[in-house]
C-alpha cells in the first residue's frame, strides 16, 4: 500500500506548493511578503491534491487499505509491477464488502462528471444541442467510461497510472513554472529601469548588487540529506547531543505520523533549518517564492537518492541504507538557487519576444473594443433622438385632443363656406357685396377709366383671349361659371 500512500502524499505537496505559489501574484514584491510561523516551517499538511478526482482518488484507497488480502498483496508487489497494472488484478480477490463501496464510488464519480459536462453545456449555450456523454467522458482517463456502475481491474489501473503521470509530469511543470516567474521578475525590473533617467538607473542598479550580495552572504548550507544537516536538526530542533546521534532514533521521531514511511511533506519538514539559513521573511533581499522553490529541490534530490524503490516514500530501511553510503558521510556542496540561474539569457529573450507579442494582441484587441463602444455609444445617440422625437409626436397628438380640434374633414374651407351665422334661409349675397379676399383691391371708376381701351400694350399673344379666361388677381375667387353676370350700371357710377 506504499505506492498508493506515496502518490496520495505526493499529490498533497504538490498541491500545498501550488496553494502558496498562487497566492503570491506575481505584481507584487515577493521579497517583502511575510508569511505565517507554520507557513515557512512546513506546508499544511490537510490540503486538496489539486487533481479534479481528488475526493475519488482518496475514498478508493481508503477502502482498498480495509481490506487485509489487498494489503498483503501490495506488500510483496514490486514497484514496476505495480504501474504495469499486475497490482490492480488482484482486485478481483477482495471482500465483497470492499468492492460494493468501490462500485458506488464509481456510480457516484460518473454522476458527478456528467452533470459537470451539464453545466459547461448549459454555460455555453447549447441546451437545446444533445449530450454525448459516452464521448465527454473519455477524456477522463483515470476510470473507464464505458462501464459506469461498477469498479473493475481497469479502474485501478486507471487510476494509478493517471496518478502517477499526472505527479511525474508536476515536476516538470513547477521547473517551468517556476522559470517564468524568475523571468518575469527579471523583465520587470528592466522596464523599470527604462522610466528612468541616468542617475537614476546608476542608482538602482547598484541597489539591486547591494541586495544580490547580501542575500548570497549566508552561512554555509549543508549537503541536503547528508550526515551535517540531520545532525544539525537532531541538536537544534530535537535538543540532543550531536555526539550521541542515532539514524533509526532519528527516523521515529521525525516520522510524524507513525506509519513507517517519510513521505515528501516529512522530508520537507527536515530542511526548514538549512532554509532560515539563507531566507527571512524580513529581509528585502530574501525571496520567499525562491525559498520555496529551494524547498522542493532539495526534497526533490533526497528522493533520487534515498527511494529506491520510487514509490514516492522513504521507508525505515531504505533510510538506514543511505546513511551508511559515502555521499551520506562525505557529501558533496549543496549549489544553492543564487549559483545556479534558472534560466539562460536566450530563454529571457524569447520570453520578452512572448510578452511583446501578447502586448501587441492586447492592444489591437482594446482598439477594437474602443471601436466598438464608440459604435455603440453614436447608435445610442441615435436612438435617443428618435426617442424625443417620438415623445414630441405623442404630446402634440395629446394636445390636439385636449383642444377638441374637429377633423379635416369638417373644416370650413376658407372664402368659400357660408357662415353659420347666416343660417340656410336668408337670401345669397350679391358678388359686388361679398368680402373680398385678402390682398384684392377693389378697381375705381378712374382706375378703370386710366385701363387703355386697346390691349396693344399688353402683348400680341393676349389681344384674342376672350375678358373671361383673363388670368385674375392673386386672392380673387372667380365666380361661378352658372351664376348669373351681373351687368356694370353705368348711371351709378359718381
């Protein structure tokens, strides 16, 4: 059961690293960061592995540690076997009651997924688009989709192997990582130095040697793992005479757990001493993410050393081999991370080339969206002004009801009606005695007499109009054609 403890631990660090690398972003000063007493010594121990089958990982080896023929089996199992899958066969041999409890696990692992694919679906858009579950789930490698009810020899292996990849591959990736944050702390530091003037990147340069020197400037950091530096823990932090030093009294009281094993978390733990060596939180020059980093290399090296069978443990007897080796006796100096740079300068100019390129992405992208809200705020314009227009239309409709206006249609047209007032019995108005419409003036006798009687000086292409088609003055309403002429009375005229 040491290999599956193994990489239940393993994944447990992993994530504890991880926890603690977030939660430093990389905007701000890590030197200057503080963190808690129990922080620095040693990761919290109770934490999620961070792998998304977590919970499913832990459940299934609690209960294949239940039961007795699984134990005695892993026991005799070599390591290589193990992440073959020759393990795993033996799992048809457990107790009934085990294999139960594995098969509800599976049911509930599988519902689980699905109504995760449920909810992306449903984030996304698609809910009237049908789920293929039986195709989502493959890329689930660590349970076999195509039997969801029950949990088979597959499983187990499954499971392991994914386990063990996904571990093998995190070291890989926390180096990779742990380069891009060292770059990109060495990129900022560089731009900063671009904003200012010339004495002031004398001044800051010398600042950053100043700080580079005094982080360097620490005592001398034991080989990890070494006879020095365990029997520098048992006479500093145990309390004992270095003189009377034990290596199985040491690996009882340093296993905290009792189980038999190191895991990687208890080894982590004997190296706090070497790290106050060269990291306090306090000092400005001391970075708390690189302490970390230093942390896990050294964790990293016991481990090619000390585990031999690489189940990700340290048991009792392959601790007591390696104290008898030269290199536990006779070790070599331990290169600390300020010797040994984690990236090379073409690394650095790649990395710039990537971020200059992102800034580029990033700036066409905003001058798009400025574009588009620019957009968007004249179509608001626009639709602002329909909107007062139309409020305008509707207040004008509203007061002409108010106002009892009568339609068009009853509209007294104007020169033409007959005033109400003159009712439908009294006789019509001569035309000499209606109104005149405005603008019309009425000809005298003198006037008439001053008209010449000839039409010679009004044109050749007047003289044969007839007096009754002669155009007539603006505002002049022209009688009838079937009203009668009304003859000039000569004799009235003064």
């Amino acid at each position: 059961m040491s290999y599956l403890k193994g990489l239940l631990t393993s994944c447990l660090v992993l994530a504890s690293v991880m926890s603690w690398a977030k939660a430093v972003p990389i905007s701000i000063d890590k030197t200057k960061v503080k963190l808690p007493e129990e922080t620095v010594k040693e990761p919290p121990r109770q934490v999620d592995t961070g792998l998304h089958y977590d919970r499913y990982l832990r459940e299934v080896i609690d209960f294949l540690e239940k039961d007795q023929h699984f134990r005695d089996k892993l026991h005799n199992t070599d390591m290589e076997d193990i992440k073959q899958g020759k393990l795993a066969k033996e799992l048809d041999f457990v107790s009934h009651h085990v294999r139960t409890k594995l098969d509800e696990l599976k049911r509930q692992e599988v519902s689980r997924l699905r109504t995760l694919i449920k909810a992306k679906q449903d984030i996304e858009g698609g809910n009237d688009i049908a789920v293929d579950h039986q195709a989502l789930l493959k890329q689930f490698e660590y349970l076999n989709h195509m039997n969801p009810h029950t949990f088979e020899v597959e499983d187990l292996d499954r499971l392991i192997k994914s386990a063990t990849k996904d571990l093998e591959n995190y070291d890989k990736e926390r180096h990779e990582e742990f380069k891009r944050y060292e770059m990109m702390k060495e990129h900022e530091r560089r731009e900063h130095l671009k904003t200012l003037d010339e004495e002031g990147r004398k001044k800051e340069e010398e600042h950053y040697e100043e700080m580079k020197k005094k982080h360097a400037d620490h005592p001398k950091v034991n080989h990890p793992g070494s006879k020095d530096q365990l029997k520098e823990v048992w006479e500093e932090a145990d309390g004992l005479d270095p003189e009377d030093f034990d290596p199985k009294t040491f690996f009882n009281l340093h296993d905290t757990n009792g189980d038999g094993f190191f895991d990687e978390q208890e080894l982590e733990a004997l190296f706090t001493k070497e790290l106050e060596k060269i990291y306090d939180p306090t000092n400005e020059e001391d970075d708390m993410v690189e302490m970390e980093e230093e942390r896990l290399r050294m964790r990293e090296h016991v481990m090619n050393e000390v585990d031999s069978n690489k189940d990700r443990l340290v048991s009792l007897d392959e601790f007591l081999v390696a104290t008898r080796k030269k290199e536990f006796l006779e070790p070599d100096s331990w290169e600390t991370l300020e010797q040994n740079q984690a990236y090379t300068e073409e690394e650095m100019r790649e990395f710039e080339e990537q971020l200059a390129r992102q800034e580029e992405d990033l700036n066409l992208k905003a001058a798009d969206l400025q574009k588009q809200r620019e957009d968007l705020e004249r179509q608001q314009e626009q639709l602002n002004a329909q909107k007062i227009e139309l409020q305008q239309a509707v207040e004008h409709m509203e007061r002409l009801k108010t106002q009892k206006v009568p339609p068009p249609s009853e509209m007294q047209l104007e020169g033409n009606a007959v005033p109400e007032s003159l009712g439908h019995d009294q006789p019509p108005v001569p035309p000499e005695h209606q109104p005149q419409p405005p603008g019309h003036q009425d000809i005298t006798l003198e006037q008439h007499h001053d008209v010449p009687l000839n039409q010679q000086d009004l044109g050749q292409e007047h003289q044969n109009i007839p007096q009754e088609n002669q155009p007539l003055p603006p505002g002049h309403n022209s009688p009838p054609h079937d009203s009668p002429q009304m003859p000039l009375d000569h004799n009235n005229v003064p």
